[in-house]
C-alpha cells in the first residue's frame, strides 16, 4: 500500500519536516502535541473537520 505515496524527510538541530505525497488524493489528519507547538492551521486536518480529498 505504501508504494501509492512518495515520502520524504528533512531535518536540522531545531526543526523538522514530512512530506507525504498521494498522487490520488488522500484525507489528511493530524495529531499534535506538546504544550505551545506554534502550529498553523493545523485545525484544518483534525479528524471533526475531515473533507473527502485534500490538494496541498
């Protein structure tokens, strides 16, 4: 199943990020923690706010 999604991977000393890529579209979540995480527009993804497909 995977092999229907490209993923990727980059990080330094103080940040990180994913990237996961559907050439057929996916639903997308999210789940995050810790106190003060400095998120933007991450509500969008929760599972309460799901759309059929996302184009990111």
């Amino acid at each position: 199943m995977l092999d229907k999604f490209k993923i990727g991977h980059a990080d330094n000393d103080n940040t990180g990020v994913t990237v996961i890529l559907s050439e057929g579209g996916a639903t997308g979540g999210v789940h995050v923690m810790g106190g003060a995480p400095a998120t933007r527009e991450t509500d969008l993804l929760k599972s309460g706010n799901t759309v059929q497909k996302i184009n990111a």
